[in-house]
C-alpha cells in the first residue's frame, strides 16, 4: 500500500527560524526550529553545537480531549519517547563540531493527530532544521555548512496480513507488526522501532517492510529538497 499524500507548508511570517507545517492527509504537524547562541552545561568545554527536540500534541489533536503535560506536572512517557527520538535521528543529519556553540531546538505540535506523528515530525523537523542553519549561514556565524544529509521517516506494519506503509490510526491500532524506519538520502538505516502487537514476525516480513519504505522515505526526501531549494525566505 502506498503513503498518503504529503504537504509541506513553509511559514516565513512567523517568528522561528524555520517554520514547516507537513500534512498526510490528516495528520497535521508544525515543526519550528529556534536557534539559541549558547549550549547547555554538560557540553561547555566541548567545542561542539547541539541539537534537542520537543513534541507535545495539541489536547484536542485527536477525537477526545487530552491534558496538557504541563496539568499533569510532568512531560509524558510517550512525549519524552518521542522527542529523544527526533533529536536522534536529526542530529544525524549535522556535524555538531562545524557549528560549536549553538543550540538548536525543534518544537513539533500536533496540531491534528492520525497516526505517523513521530515520523512525520522528523520529516519536517528536518526542514526547520536546515532553515535554522540557514539563518546561522546568513548572519555570517558559521562557514562551513554542517549538513551531512537529510533524513526522513516513514511508518510500516502488517495489517490483517497486509503490508501498509505511512499508516493512519485505523491500520496503526489494529496492526500486527509496527514498524517507525529512519533512513537517511543515501537509503542508510538510522533507527528501525519495531514491534510485534500479538506474535513474532520473521526477518522476512522485516525485510518486506523496509524494501516498501525506501521508495516512500527517498519520495519524502525529494519533497524535502524542493522546498529547501527556495533560498532563506525570513527577513527576521
């Protein structure tokens, strides 16, 4: 099965260094990269950047309210699983020696949630992402470009014995086999998450899911560079 269609939104007039809402069909996910010229504690002496991500889901993104984090007195386990995740995976995509003391932070809000969240805030993290270095390049703080490659992200899983790929909350919370790959532009794997809902699946089914992820992730990476071919369009 194929992925849903895929739309990415650049949001210039707002106030983050890069502003990326992405959309598959009806998960819907702003992604905003913030640039801080200053690194945490634990990396000081280090002469290193760094890069963190947040992800929090808006309390009406899915059909039932949920409380915000912040009611509950602490982040979520899934928040937190999530967001480690992200940072991850796109802290891959950089050199942080090139761009030694700047944080950068990538806030993903769910602003509409049906399944794919996490995959898909890497996808448009990854254009925040590179619209924060941009704006570093441009104001002449750093050089070199750090930029080792793009990542994307797909879900996968075996559905009522069917492969799917991107799967929605219906094919998610009925599937056998679920699956999160990150891979990077040249076809490398980063992450693979991966869970058998009610019994073992084999190294073939395995292999099955990620033949029908490149295709999707490489598509995703394309989108990724098209609208990044747009030179840095915020005047802020």
């Amino acid at each position: 099965m194929n992925a849903r269609s895929l739309k990415i939104i650049e949001h210039p007039t707002r106030w983050g260094e890069g502003n990326i809402e992405i959309q598959a069909e009806n998960t819907c996910i702003l992604c905003t990269s913030s640039v801080i010229d200053s690194v945490p504690r634990f990396l000081r002496d280090s002469n290193q950047a760094w890069l963190t991500a947040e992800y929090n889901m808006l309390p009406r993104a899915t059909h039932t309210r949920t409380d915000r984090d912040i009611q509950r007195g602490k982040i979520s386990p899934r928040s937190s699983e999530i967001q480690r995740l992200i940072g991850r995976s796109l802290r891959t995509s950089i050199n942080l020696k090139a761009f030694s003391g700047h944080t950068i932070i990538i806030d993903c809000d769910v602003l509409q949630a049906d399944g794919s969240t996490r995959c898909h805030a890497i996808n448009g993290g990854q254009i925040a992402l590179i619209r924060g270095i941009q704006k570093l390049q441009h104001d002449n703080k750093i050089k070199s470009d750090p930029v080792n490659f793009l990542v994307g992200a797909i879900s996968a899983g075996i559905v009522k014995g069917k492969p799917f790929i991107d799967l929605d909350y219906n094919q998610d919370h009925k599937a056998e086999v679920d699956l999160n790959i990150i891979m990077n532009e040249h076809g490398d794997l980063i992450e693979i998450q991966g869970t058998a809902e009610k019994k073992p699946f084999s190294r073939t089914t395995l292999n099955e899911l990620l033949d029908l992820a490149w295709p999707e992730i490489e598509r995703i990476i394309q989108q990724q560079k098209a609208v990044l071919q747009t030179p840095y369009p915020y005047n802020h």
